[in-house]
C-alpha cells in the first residue's frame, strides 16, 4: 500500500506508519498492525480483569430489567411512518437514515440467551468482546452494512446542536409511547416541521438508542431537529459509540453485582452476534431468501443485511440454551467468520457503499479507509442526561483486522496507552477537537486490494493473553448458568483461585496418607523459594476515574531478573513481568496501575501450573548446564586434559548398600513413627553422605527434618479422627442444610417480585391502551349520538316539507283528467259505428231500388 503525502503526520507522537503497515508478504492486500510484536507489554497493560466472566460470578438474574427497552413497533406507529415518508423519504435518503427507518417497520424478536452471555466478555479497556478464538468487537463496517447509517459526515456534538424553536411534552405528560403517537400524529393536513421532529425523535428514543426510560425524553430532540432540517450527522459514528457506552456500563453494573438497567441498542447486539455466528445457530436461513414487511404489510425480498437478519426467530431464556452460548463464546470456534459480507451483492442497501463494485467505486474506498482509521466516537446527545453526558468511546479497528478483511498482526494500542479509551467532554471546543482529531489521517487505498484474513504473529500474543484471560474452568461457570449442568472432568481443573488453594492447603494438612507426607517433608526446604504459592485471586477493576485529574500509572519497560528464580525460570517468565517507571499520563476508566500485579500474576500461574508461556524469542542456552562440548569444540578435549573418572563419585556398593537398605526401610514405616524420631535416618545419612552423590544428598537429606512435622502430624490425625467420628453431625448439618434451603428457596419466590414486577408493568401498559381505547370508543359514541340527534332534528323539518309539497301535488293532481285515451277512441269508436250504420242501410236500399229498376 503505497503512503499518502502526509504519512508524516504525527498522532500522539506516533508516526501513521507506526499505525497501519503494508503486510510484507501480502501481495495486493493490507495489515492493520505495529511495526513489531510486544506481546509482554501488551498482555500487562489490556487490562484481562475488566472482562467481566475472569472475576465475576454468572447471574442471569442480573438481566432483569436491562433488555425491556426493545424496538418493537407500537400501535399506529406504521400509519404515522406512511405519511411523513410520503413528504420527506428523499430527504431521509439524502441524510442516510432511510435505510434504518425502514428497520423499524418490522418487529423483532429477543434472543435472550445470547444477549444474556455475551455481555460477559466484553472488555471495556479495548471495546471488544474476548472469545476464546480471539477478539471481536461491531465496526462501523458493520454499522453500515446492518443499518445504512452515515459514517462520513462530520460526528454530531452535543454542544453543537441548536436549540429546539418549539417543545415537546416530556415524560410526565406523555408517560407511554402510545400517548405521544397520539399527541403528535396528524390524520390531515401537510406534515409540519414540528410534527416531522417529533417523529424522528420517536424514532432515535424507541427505535435506534432504546433509552431504558421506556417513555419519550428530551436527549435525542435537538438531533431530531438537525435531521428534520436535512442536515447531513455522523449518526453512524454516534450509534456505534452509544452501542460502547451501553456494554461499558453493562461492564461496570456486573462488577458491582448489580442488576443491570442501562438499556441501550441491544438489538444491534443481537444483529451482530448472529451475524458473526450463524454458523452455531440450526437452521440458520440464507440471507438472501428472507423476506421483511413494507409499508403496507406485504412481505418483500430483503434489500440489507439489517432486514435479513431482523426476519430471524428470537428465544427467550433457557438456561441450557443460555450455557450453550457461553461455552461457544468461552471456548471459540474453529473456523471463525470474520467477514461475513461476501454476499453484499445480493442486497440493494447501502447505496454509498458497495463491496461487489469494491475496486470501481470510488466513495466505496473511501468509507472504508474511514472504517479502518481510528477515532473518538461521540456519545451523549444531552447534557442534562444524567448517565450519558457529552463524551466519547474510542474505536481501534486495529484490534479486530481480520472482521475489516485485512491481515491481523499483534496489536498496538497507542490510543490505550496514551489517551483514556472513554471520558467526559466538558465543552464544544474540547468536544470538536476530540471528534476530528484523526479526521487528517489519510489512508490510501489501492483499487485492486483483495481482502484476506491471514495472521502474521498474532497467535503467539492471543496465546499468552488468552492464558491469563480464560484462565477459569469453564465447567463451574456453566453450572452458575445452568443448575443441571453436568460438569465434566476435563473442565474442573483449569483454574486455581485463592479460595481452592486455601482448601488443598488444609487437605494436605490433615491428609494422613503416608506417601504424600514424606513427599512433603522430602520437598520441604529452609529456602522458601522454592515452594510453590497459589494464584491471588485478581482484584476487582477500580470505579471510573474523572478524566479531569491526573495519576501515575506502571509501564513495562524491561524483563526483571530474579536472583532467586533459576535460569528456566527466569528465561520462562521473561515476557511476563519487568522492571518499571513511574510516568504521568491523564486518569480514565482504565487503571494500569495493577499492571504490575498482572505481571506477577502471570509468572505465578507459569510456575504454578508448570506450563512455559510462549514467547517471541527463547533465551539462549548457559554453558556448563548439560552443554555438550565435544559438539562446539574442533578438538577432542581429552587430548588435552583427561576426564575426571565418574567412578570416584558413585558410592561403593559395598559401603552404601546396607545403609541405604536400613534408610529404605527406615522411611516405608508409617509417618507418625518417623516424626517421633529421626535421629536414626539421619545418623545413616550423615554416615554415607562422603559416598552419595549431590543430586542424591540433596533429595534424601529433607528427611532428617521430619521430626519438625510432628505437631503437624499429630494435629492432622487428630482431625482425621474426629472427622469419622462426625459422621452423623456432618449428616444432621447437611439435612438441616437442605431445609434451610428449601426455606430459603420459597423466601426467594415470595420475595423475589421482579416477574410480577413484570407482569404487572405489562398489564399497565395494557390498561393505558385500553383506557386510551375506551376514551377513543366514548368519543365515537358521543359523536354517533350527536350526529342522531341532527338527523332526527332534520328529519322533522323534512317531513313538513314533505306534507306541503304533498298538498300542492294532491291539488294539482285534482286539475288533471282521469281515464285513458283508449277508453275514450273507444266511446268514439262506438258513437261512430252508429252514425256509420244508417249509412249503410241507405246504401242498401238504394241499391235494391236500382236493382229493382233494371229488372223492370
């Protein structure tokens, strides 16, 4: 990747190149990395404790309230869609919101199993999640392929926004989203500016931010009034750092074991999880076949990924299902899918960003060196907010190459180091400066780059940082999610905390078992270096810290020796603990002050568990510590100087061998004589001590000390006595136990109301629209009751009418004569036959007279 003319542009005193690198072995590709791999610094300062599942206990309880804010579609909020869209749809595609309005047509179903168990692996000191195959974390890649969000335009600020012109009721006026529809939905009428605003914020509160108010707010209006002007927001930006203050303070109600109420856009959450993890879910359809509602209600072909993935059923919680998921987070998969947009060429959405037409598309490239470019995500559109004020969440696309195409190397967090990774802005030009600071960070891209998801080191770092991040048993994890879990063998015995240690210690105490007790007293040395310690447990992460003050924070700088660890050892825990210095940098949620404990933490768990840590480089071998000079020298060293024979060193059979058969049978008889005297055994070690060698003195010579054990012993038996004498005791204290349970057990059902809680903020939910639609039915009626009295008025002054023009008719109809014409013809017709008859007897008889004349 050729660099651009400003590569020299400083960002934190680190030069871009020290940023983004081309890849040396990646033809046409690119790899998002450091110049060189720091896999000790890094493992100290990432800070594993601020994952919740390394130190917390699971409670799913702790979700109660957390994923009530959902976005589904009330009531009339699809009419109130079809008619603003029919005024101002161009300019929702213009801004880059049309595409995540048309989300909100659709409901969408929970996943209460996944959102319930994912939380627990995000690490607010890096913003993303930690799976055992490496970490993951939504990108603006993946705001703009599921939403269609802006990304480009400059990131909203709080202390920017204008001041609404007109207000809108508040929470106590409309106490439930069905009340503010009604208040501001217009049935006639053009669609004003104000009605236009109230909508979009319906639709920010509801639909995109989900604010655990449950009630129409205030925080999102003056964003509202932006949009409704046309003006083009980062809104992308915005969403994805609200999607990382949401999972931040999800983090800090785990640590306080408190129940977590924050709401917040889960439903990306959830997008985005079964996005990534398809594979693991049955009968995952293809996307390109799913169908989402339009306007009207009819099922269409899905045009984005985000109406894709909405189709999808949801669950709700069931504990196996729940452990099921968190074991697929715990333990990784084996084939990942990083980048699952290979199919973007099967969906219209997004327009201004086409991964088919990656190479011809110039504003394509462009999006994406804004997608893999860090920054400072805005958040907090209100400062009268008391939980999100003005600040901002820093994004390291870095952390997650493979999920953006790119060849993944071992990180380095220079914004982690060297800024807070979250802190409150105090005002607009602190706000502007923080939100554009990499906005001159020009990242070229090639037209011809082919994206790839090859690893150049980074399994080595995710080795040692996965070591101490999942360093817990999985199988007692699964049983706090899932009572019924059966545990299996190999998942009990990954994990050593203080309180296990503790347990083994008092078990080797009173364990009266011979063998294991002279291994303990052969094991036993005046120098406690050698003994082993068990793991502290880690401590809890500190409380959020004012980005205003200033603290001194530990950095690694160089690899420590220890004088009292041997060369292995100090060759093993190279790479996990070091020298430090003392430097100032600003206070933020972060706290690298424990990272020397961390250090330390990872050197006991090498010793303790008797694993080496990989390392990048292996300290090369001492000579004299089983070297083979023969293979380095050009010479035979016995020409020069002749070996020492070994035989002098080996003891003598003949002098050796009935002691060391006494001591052997000195040590197989039982412990409690042992401890009572070993004057004996160590007479016989004193005596043939000249004729063993070292190594051998140095394994018997601990068993002349056993008599200091003897208390030890003697208390351990003694417990182990009263112990089987307790039997009925321990039975009596487990029955009693039992009832004790079963007590409190029906205590937490009548005590625990949060399901009633539940219930009963859904009946009155329910009562509110039903009160809403008896007030809308009383209306009906008294308009219908109006409008029959009216009628009836009408009708009177109608039938009056009728009655006079009826009189008017009945007299006029009285002028009129009566008969028919046929009936008359016919009288004339009769009268006319009369007079036609005499006629015709006269012409008769004339004609008889005329006849009789020619005849005479």
């Amino acid at each position: 990747m050729a660099e651009s003319s400003n590569t020299n542009a400083m960002v934190f005193g680190l030069k871009v190149s020290d940023i983004l690198l081309p890849h040396p072995s990646l033809a046409n590709s690119m790899c998002l990395g450091p110049r060189s791999s720091e896999s000790s610094a890094l493992l100290i300062s990432c800070e594993a404790n601020r994952i919740p599942f390394v130190n917390q206990n699971l409670d799913l309880s702790s979700w109660a309230d957390c994923l009530r804010a959902w976005p589904n579609p009330p009531e009339g909020w699809v009419a109130w869609y079809n008619r603003v869209s029919k005024t101002h749809y161009a300019t929702w595609e213009a801004i880059g919101i049309a595409d995540a309005l048309s989300l909100s047509l659709s409901p969408l179903e929970k996943n209460e199993n996944i959102l319930k168990t994912i939380g627990y692996f995000w690490s607010d000191a890096l913003n993303c999640f930690m799976f055992g195959h490496g970490p993951m974390t939504p990108t603006l890649l993946d705001v703009a392929m599921i939403t269609g969000l802006d990304i480009a335009s400059p990131s909203p600020s709080a202390f920017k926004l204008p001041k609404v012109p007109f207000t809108l009721s508040s929470k106590k006026e409309c106490t439930s989203w069905g009340a503010y529809l009604n208040r501001y939905m217009k049935t006639k009428g053009p669609v004003t500016e104000r009605e236009h605003t109230a909508f979009l914020n319906f639709w920010l509160e509801h639909f995109i931010f989900c604010g655990p108010s449950l009630a129409p707010t205030k925080n999102y209006l003056s964003l509202a009034y932006e949009l409704a002007k046309g003006t083009q927001l980062g809104l992308g930006k915005l969403f994805l750092g609200e999607v990382y203050r949401s999972l931040q303070l999800m983090s800090v109600k785990l640590f306080s074991q408190k129940t977590v109420k924050t709401g917040g856009p889960w439903w990306f959450i959830q997008l985005w999880a079964q996005l990534y993890f398809q594979n693991q879910i049955p009968d995952f359809p293809p996307l390109a076949t799913c169908t989402f509602p339009d306007a009207n209600g009819k099922e269409i072909r899905c045009t984005s990924y985000g109406q894709a993935l909405y189709g999808l059923p949801g669950s709700r919680l069931i504990p196996k299902e729940a452990a099921g998921w968190f074991k697929i987070f715990f333990q990784g998969l084996d084939n990942p899918l990083f980048f699952p947009y290979t199919e973007s060429e099967n969906f219209e959405n997004p327009v201004s960003f086409r991964l088919d037409n990656f190479a011809d598309d110039a504003s394509t490239r462009h999006l994406y060196s804004i997608m893999i470019r860090p920054c400072f995500l805005p958040v907090g559109m209100s400062t009268s907010n008391r939980i999100i004020k003005p600040g901002y969440e820093s994004y390291q696309p870095v952390v997650v190459a493979r999920q953006l195409g790119l060849g993944q190397v071992p990180p380095h967090f220079f914004l982690h180091h060297l800024t807070a990774s979250r802190a409150e802005l105090p005002d607009i030009l602190t706000g502007q400066r923080c939100y554009t600071f990499f906005d001159a960070l020009a990242i070229p891209i090639p037209h011809n780059l082919r994206f790839t998801f090859t690893t150049d080191g980074f399994e080595t770092w995710w080795s040692m940082w996965k070591t101490h991040a999942f360093r817990r048993a999985l199988g007692p994890l699964l049983r706090q999610l899932d009572a019924e879990y059966d545990v299996p063998a190999d998942q009990t015995s990954t994990e050593e905390n203080s309180s296990g240690a503790a347990e083994s210690s008092q078990r080797d105490s009173s364990s009266g078992n011979s063998e294991r007790s002279t291994t303990q007293s052969q094991t036993a040395s005046p120098a406690p270096a050698s003994k082993k310690r068990s793991i502290p447990e880690p401590p809890a992460p500190q409380a959020p810290t004012k980005s205003g003050s200033r603290v001194k924070r530990r950095c690694v700088k160089r690899a420590r020796k220890d004088p009292r660890a041997s060369p292995s050892s100090q060759e093993t825990n190279d790479t996990s603990s070091g020298d430090v210095e003392e430097v100032l940098m600003p206070s933020a949620t972060l706290d690298l002050a424990t990272s020397t404990i961390v250090a330390d933490q990872v050197a006991n768990l090498a010793k303790s568990t008797e694993k080496p840590i990989i390392t990048t480089s292996a300290a090369p071998p001492t000579l004299g510590e089983g070297c083979d000079l023969s293979s380095l020298l050009t010479f035979d060293p016995e020409s020069i100087e002749p070996t020492t024979s070994k035989a002098s060193e080996e003891p003598s059979p003949s002098t050796v061998h009935g002691p060391l058969q006494r001591l052997k049978d000195l040590l197989s008889s039982s412990i409690e004589t042992l401890v009572e005297n070993s004057e004996e055994v160590k007479g016989i070690l004193e005596d043939i001590q000249p004729h063993l060698p070292m190594t051998l003195q140095v394994k018997l010579w601990p068993a002349v000390t056993l008599s200091v054990f003897k208390s030890r012993v003697q208390s351990a038996r003694q417990r182990i006595n009263l112990r089987h004498t307790q039997l009925p005791l321990r039975a009596d204290i487990a029955d009693k136990c039992q009832r004790l349970n079963e007590k409190k057990a029906a205590l937490d059902a009548k005590t625990d109301t949060s399901a009633n809680s539940a219930e009963l903020e859904t009946l009155r939910k329910e009562l509110e629209n039903l009160e809403e639609r008896v007030r809308v039915t009383k209306q009906l009626i008294q308009d219908k009751e109006a409008l029959i009295a009216r009628s009836q008025e009408e009708a009177k002054g109608l039938t009056a009418d009728l009655k006079t023009d009826l009189a008017e008719i009945r007299a006029l109809s009285s002028q009129l004569v009566t008969g028919k014409d046929e009936d008359d013809e016919a009288e004339i017709a009769e009268v006319d036959r009369i007079r036609r008859r005499p006629s015709r007897l006269q012409q008769r008889f004339l004609e008889s007279n005329v006849l009789l004349f020619l005849n005479s």
